[in-house]
C-alpha cells in the first residue's frame, strides 16, 4: 500500500488556465512545473528508513526524521557538482520540513518497538534553488527525457536479456525509475519488444534496432546496462545510446561476495547515479553561471495544423528553465513567441530536445520546431465497412 502525505497541506498553483493565458498572449507565470506534473529532479524515491525505541510511535517519528534528512541530503548532492558538496548548506530541521511539499510511505511495518518502511519526498523546486543559490552553488536541475533501461546479464560466456532467469531484470524490476535527473523505463518484455531488438549481440545493437525500441517508448534515448556478476561483486558497463547509435559507455564496479537480491538492488542504484552523473556533468557545463539571470528568446514555431502548436505549447510548459512566454503572431503556418528563459544556448538545445522540439539558433528569430510535427501522423485506418444485407 502507498500512502500520500501532505505537511501543512500547502497549496500550489495548477497550470491549466496558464495554458489558455499562453494561447491568448498572456505572460505566464513561472510555474511550469505545475502544470506539467511535479519535476522527478525534485523527488527522493525509495528512501528505506528503520529505527527502534521505546514505542512503535516514536520509533516512526525517528525513522521519519532520519528519511527526510537523507533524502534531503541525496537532493543536495543531485543538484550540485561533487567539488562543491563540502560545500552545501546545512539547514535546520524546520527548514528542511518546510522545503518537503508531501511524501509517500510504502512497504510500512511496525513492531512494538521498531519501525521500518520505504518514503518517497518531494521538495520544492523553489525553495531548494532558492537555498543553493543564496550559497553560490552552481545548479544543475534539467532532467532528462525517460530513458529505456535494457538489463542484460552475461554469465557463462551467455548474454541474456528477455529469457530466465536474470535477476539483473528482477532487480530493476523492483525499482522506481521516475525520480532524478535521469528518469528511466524499463521495456516490458511482450512481442513488440523482443521483435524491436532481436539483436545478435545485445552489447551492440544497430540504428534500427535502437530506433525501433526507442519508439515503443516515447521515443526515449536506450541504455544497455550490461551486468556481469562475479565472486567479488557485479561489473556494470553503461551504454546510453542516442537515435544515430552513438554512444559513450560509463563502467560501474558493485564490490561484493557472491551476488544475490540486495547485491543486485544496489547495482541498480550505482547504475541511476552513473547515469545521472554523467548527464550533470552535462547540463552543469551549460548552466554555469546563469543563475537566475533570465533573458528574453524571440522564436518562431512552423506548425501544421493547431494540434503542432498545441503539442508545442504543452511541451514548453514541462520545460524548467522556460520561466514564460508570450505570443506575439499566430497564423496559419507559424507562431512568433518570447520566451523568458534561464541557461546558455547549449542549455536551451538539450532541454528542448528532451521534449522533442528541435531548437536552432537564428537572428532575429530562432526555430523551434516538433521534432515530428502532430499534423503530419497518419491518421487511423477507417473501420471496414459492415457487409450489404443479402436479400437473396
């Protein structure tokens, strides 16, 4: 059972009359992570906590305080680069609670005298940046578009991904893949995906291959995640692929005797913080600097139809450094608009590609453009017509 909690039922501001406002040429507010779902940079999943004392209730409180302070403590680290974690605040314990927008709790279970359960926090997006700017932090909060997680093991000589057993699947399996800056999704397995990569080689997958995956999932970058146990723990080896089969694998090394369960299990989490640090030291380069130093971006968006500028402007609102925007010229075939936006041009290129927009640099216009314009999707097939009645 999961059980969502709200500290002080703290209100927030919905997005979905920002989103008309935009359609009318109104400036937005700065929320656009309301109106897009709460940003997975800004939640702490999976938090384990376990403590004892004297009753079951204060052994919860405990446990309780000891969760938000470690996942308080992984939100910091996330955020920031490694040179600077000597460096993060150290807040109280009432600001640490006030930063906490709500949290869940799962996998409870209590004793007289002990208390243990799963939490997942989320904290507020304005309040954490807020902190590590007032300490002069550089701050990295653009999450990837969800990547597809392909888990294979080798054993044996044997690479096996959809066949038993793998534990290395199991493993990811049992996780929450929709915190952090690299949110992931794991394949499901069916027909679809096995006839989308039925690879020879799991370890070197084609284009096509890639590509066929990727569709079935949003069109998200696949990662090979290739494990392979031995007597001294798990070696790891990371490939991240992009659309043209590009790739830069990362190697992680999970010390350890014989694998089993809870070896595998923090394989898994050394995998998400790989994956994570190699995109920070991504977005971290581009947002140096920047602060909260905003400027105004004039763009053009080339539609099709009103289903392109639909998806356009529902895309930018998923967007963290897009602060605003208003419509200047909406015709038939483009849209002029302002964008209020915080990050460098490198920034602003891989944000707006995790959405699938396409961004050029341009003077006294840039481009931004659906990668895949909505107008153009076949539209479904007509239902065959029901047969003539036979008078005969």
């Amino acid at each position: 059972m999961i059980e969502r909690r709200f500290p002080g039922l703290r209100m927030t501001r919905f997005g979905g009359l920002a989103a008309a406002a935009l359609a009318l040429s109104v400036l937005l507010p700065a929320a656009p992570a309301i109106a897009a779902g709460f940003p997975p940079a800004y939640v702490v999943a999976d938090v384990p906590v376990v403590a004892t004392a004297d009753s079951s209730v204060n052994a919860r409180e405990a446990a309780r305080a000891q969760g938000v302070h470690k996942a308080f403590r992984q939100l910091l680290e996330r955020l920031t680069a490694k040179t600077d974690w000597a460096r993060l605040p150290q807040p109280s314990d009432d600001t640490i609670n006030n930063l906490m927008q709500d949290f869940e709790v799962k996998d409870e279970h209590s004793s007289s005298v002990r208390y243990l359960a799963s939490y997942t926090y989320r904290f507020s997006p304005n309040g954490v940046r807020k902190l590590l700017r007032d300490a002069h932090l550089n701050v990295t909060e653009l999450a990837s578009k969800p990547v597809v997680i392909v888990p294979a093991i080798q054993t044996g000589g044997t690479t096996r991904l959809w066949d038993d057993p793998n534990p290395w699947l199991a493993a990811w399996s049992a996780s929450d893949g929709k915190s952090g800056l690299v949110p992931w999704i794991l394949p499901s397995g069916d027909l679809a995906d096995v006839q989308a990569f039925d690879v020879p080689d799991v370890t070197k997958p084609t284009p096509e291959h890639l590509q066929a995956l990727s569709k079935n999932y949003d069109n998200g970058d696949v990662v090979v995640a290739l494990a392979v146990p031995g007597n001294a723990g798990i070696d790891v080896t990371l490939s991240r692929y992009s659309p043209d089969g590009a790739t830069d694998p990362v190697t992680v090394q999970v010390p350890g005797g014989k694998p089993d369960a809870t070896l595998y299990a923090a394989a898994v989490v050394a995998s998400e913080k790989a994956l994570e640090d190699k995109w920070k030291a991504l977005t971290l380069a581009s947002s140096a600097g920047t602060g909260d130093q905003e400027t105004i971006l004039a763009i053009n968006v080339p539609i099709t139809s009103a289903a392109d500028w639909g998806a356009v402007r529902d895309r930018l609102g998923k967007i963290q450094f897009v602060r605003g925007s208003q419509v200047d010229l909406f015709a038939r075939t483009e849209v002029h608009l302002r964008l209020r936006v915080r990050g460098d041009a490198n920034l602003l290129r891989i944000g707006f590609s995790q959405q699938d927009l396409v961004f050029t640099p341009g003077d006294p216009l840039a481009t931004l453009a659906l990668r895949t314009p909505i107008g153009t999707a076949k539209p479904a097939a007509p239902a065959p017509a029901e047969p003539e009645p036979n008078d005969d």
